[in-house]
C-alpha cells in the first residue's frame, strides 16, 4: 500500500484545495491529511483564517478523499509523521517547490502543480473589504504600528490625526500617509481607528470615534477608570462596534501557549504568580515627568498584571501597591501584591529601578518560568520537584507583535471566529479598575508628602 500525506490550512475550502487533494489520493493508495493548527498558523505569521479548525477539518473530510486527518500543530512536525505513519509520498502544492526537499532522505517529494488564480487569501480578500485605519497619536508606539500593519491582510493605514498640526504632518511625511488636523474629516476618511495618545486623552478619543460609528483598537492602559471601561463597552455593543485594548502580549500565540500549559493541570493547581517588567527610562521624558498620568504603573502595570488576571480572575481578595516615587510623587518601581482565594501573586514594574523581567506560576505539581521578554512570549519551561525533570516550550514571535493584535480586531470586525477570549471585557474593565486604584492611592500619598513638607510642589 503506498502511503501518500499532504498538508495545509484549508482555509475557506476552495477549488485549488480540491484539485490538490484529488491529486494526492490518486498518488497512492491511502492520503493522509495534516491540517493546521490556529497557533501554528499565527506563529508562522500566517493571520486573517477565517474558518476555525474543526470547520477546516470538516471540509477537508467533506471532499471524501482524505483516509485519515491530522493536526499539524509545530514546524519539524513533518519529518516525525513521515516516520510515525510511514509515508511513501509527500506532496503539495507547487508554490512550494524546493521548500521540503529536505523530506526527500525519507520518502518521495512531489509538487503538484497549483490551480492558478484561486487561494484563500484572495477569497478572504474578495469577502471583506480593506479597512481604511486612522491613527490618533504619533508617539513611539503609533510608530510601530504602520510597518506591524502592513503584513496584515485586509487594512491600510490612510491617515493620521494629531491636534499639533507639525507632529502629525512630520508623522505623515515619514509613513507617506495623509495627516488631519480637522477630526471631522478625518473620521470621513477611515473605518477604523488606532488610538496611542497619552493614557489620559483615550477615554475621549474612544468616546468620540464611536460617536462616528468607528471600530477602535487602543492602547494600554485603555482607559484609567473602571466606569469609564464600562460605559465605553456598553457603548460600543450598542452600536455594533468593535472595541479592544491593545495589550501585545494578549493576542502573541507564545504567551496563549503558556496559559494553556499553566491551565491543564500539568503544574497542579496555580497558587502563585509573579510577573516583572522594567524598562529603564530617559529622564526628561513624559513617563517620568507627567505627574498625573505618568509613572511605573501606569505605563508597564497593564503587561505585570495580564498574567494574574488571567490565571487568577479579576476577583482578589485583596490588593496593595508599594512604590518607590521620585521628589514629584511619580512611581518609578511599583509592586502590586493580590490576595485571591485560591493564591497570591505580585506584579512588579519599574521605570527606575532595574530588576530581573520575569514570570513565573507556581502550582502544586510545578512551576513555568518565562524570562524577559516573557511579554513578547518565545520560550518558557515547566519544572518540576525532580530538577532533572524540565518541558522546554517555544513559540515564534515576529517583530514588535502588534500583528497578532491588528490581526484580531480584523477578525472580531469581520465576524471571523470569537478571538474574544484573548483579552475579555471583563479583565479589560478588571485592569482600568486597578488603574484607578492605583491612581487614587497615588494621589492620596503625594498630598500626604506635600503636606509634611517633604518636598515643594
Ligand atoms: N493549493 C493549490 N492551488 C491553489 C491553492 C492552494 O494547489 N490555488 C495547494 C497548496 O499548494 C497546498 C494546499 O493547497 O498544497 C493547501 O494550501 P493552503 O496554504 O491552505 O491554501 P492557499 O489558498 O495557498 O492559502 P493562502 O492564500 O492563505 O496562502
């Protein structure tokens, strides 16, 4: 019996996909058919499947000629399902030439020749539209965006809107896109908007995009208020908008990886979790001098505490912040100790003060470890009592990331899959709740330090 395997998404099932399959049968005797997983797709910068796995499955099963289907989950996986199953042939399709001749030491290597002028990213293409993308803010991480969104199908970033006129023509000359200074017209221009202003202006900005019936991706912290998270995501299902909070490490397959791991019982039950992000800041900039929304916490406390939220809930016990401030009552290190039923955790970040980024989930069983940059998530490792005992775990993260995250909220628009689970609406509003907490204790302690005279105003 001649055992034939192919692979691929299958993404909105099409004629070349059939041709290519009907093609393999008729290699052999029985077709093997290894189908990829969401993660591995998006670690292999793969974004914008439309069709979930168990619908890619199903189609794939519907052309009848698959004797069996398999999920393709990691890149080397290939070499070992040769052996596992035993396979004769390889095949796919002929964009792919010379790509798995590596395959040829243990079985034949055939390209079939591709159907032209068909492929799911022209049907995903023809099904939804081009966003048009407005950016409001043209500071480091607005930057980041552009090039982040290019490689992402299905938007283009027409313009930007920046109420200083010179730093949004400046910002627009660089990135050859149009700068508005009149809001109204550049809402006429776009569909969607991609707020990264400072923290305090987002509560408005987001306000006033879905007032024009626009979808909003924002910034962390997206807003600084827990009244304000609601009334904004009671506003935008009312109007059928999309809105999310861009947190990076959210939406990056590593960092989903992770709480899988942490969430399957592997380490046993979680009763700790300890998240840490310094990033040495110039003096002289506006997270060391804005005294009312600047500060450790505000700018790094959204990536420390998204781990504990998410393994933990949004429902603590109790929650206490200890800072270090400078003369002006700004945080430049900030550690949150939480309380919850089942654990504690701490999330410490810092401006000022360096210390060792690292993650770490502490269960019954075990304990994963991710080192800095765990919050652009690639490696981790699972230990356990027997030191010799150790799970090393990798993933790809491309570039600055925000590809996973634009490529989510264009998913969200269009319908595509609920990729709401990411980042929830409740910890959304669970985060911008700590944010107030935070600020209010802040200002409480700077009065507090003002008053005895520690310091001038
Ligand atoms: N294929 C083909 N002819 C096409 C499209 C795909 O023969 N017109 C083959 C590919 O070469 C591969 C298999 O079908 O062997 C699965 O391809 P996949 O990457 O899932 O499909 P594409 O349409 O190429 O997807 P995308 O546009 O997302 O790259």
């Amino acid at each position: 019996m001649t055992k034939v395997i192919t692979y691929g998404t299958f993404d909105l099932l099409h004629e070349g996909h059939y041709r290519l399959l009907k093609r393999a049968k008729e290699l052999g005797d029985y077709l093997i058919v290894g189908v990829t997983t969401e993660a591995y797709d998006k670690a292999r910068g793969k974004l914008n499947v439309v069709d979930s796995l168990v619908t890619r499955i199903e189609n794939v099963k519907k052309t009848g000629f698959a004797d069996e289907i398999i999920v393709e989950e990691s890149v080397g996986q290939k070499v070992n399902d040769i052996r596992k199953y035993q396979i004769d042939i390889f095949t796919v399709g002929s964009d792919w030439v010379g790509v798995f001749d590596y395959l040829q030491d243990y079985c034949r290597v055939v390209y079939l020749e591709r159907t032209k002028n068909i492929s799911s990213t022209m049907l995903r293409e023809q099904n939804s539209p081009i966003h048009r993308v407005g950016i409001i803010g043209t500071g480091r991480i607005a930057e980041r965006f552009i090039p982040e969104a290019k490689l992402v199908s299905g938007v283009s970033t027409q313009g930007v809107y920046n109420p200083h006129r010179e730093s949004a023509e400046r910002f627009a000359r660089k990135w050859e896109i149009n700068a508005y200074e009149d809001v109204e017209k550049f809402y006429d221009a776009i569909d969607l908007v991609y707020i990264a202003s400072p923290h305090e202006t987002h509560y408005g900005y987001i306000k006033a995009a879905l007032e024009h019936g626009k979808h909003v991706l924002c910034e962390k912290p997206m807003v600084l208020q827990k009244a304000q998270a609601e009334e904004l995501y009671a506003s935008a299902r009312e109007k059928q908008l999309v809105l999310m909070e861009g947190i990076k490490t959210a939406y990056c397959p590593g960092f989903h990886k992770l709480l899988g791991i942490a969430c399957s019982g592997t380490i046993g039950s979680i009763r700790n979790v300890e998240a840490c992000f310094t990033k040495l800041e110039q003096t002289g900039r506006r997270e060391l001098t804005d005294r009312a929304y600047g500060g450790s916490f505000t700018e790094l406390g959204s990536y420390v505490m998204l781990p504990v939220l998410k393994l933990f809930g949004k429902d603590y016990e109790d929650i206490r912040f200890d800072s270090i401030c400078d003369e002006k009552g700004l945080d430049l290190f900030t550690k949150v100790s939480l309380r919850y039923p089942a654990g504690i955790a701490t999330a410490t970040c810092g401006l000022g003060v360096k210390s060792e980024g690292r993650l770490l989930v502490a269960g019954t069983k075990g304990y994963i470890v991710a080192e800095a940059p765990w919050w652009k998530t690639s490696y981790f490792e699972v230990h356990y009592e027997d030191p010799g005992r150790v799970e090393k775990y990798s993933e790809t993260f491309l570039g600055d990331g925000l590809r996973y995250e634009i490529s989510d909220f264009l998913s969200l628009i269009n319908g595509n899959g609920d990729r709401a689970f990411q980042l929830t609406q409740g910890e959304s509003i669970g985060l911008a709740g700590m944010m107030e907490r935070f600020l209010e204790k802040r200002v409480v302690d700077t009065e507090r330090l003002f008053r005895d005279g520690q310091t001038e105003v």
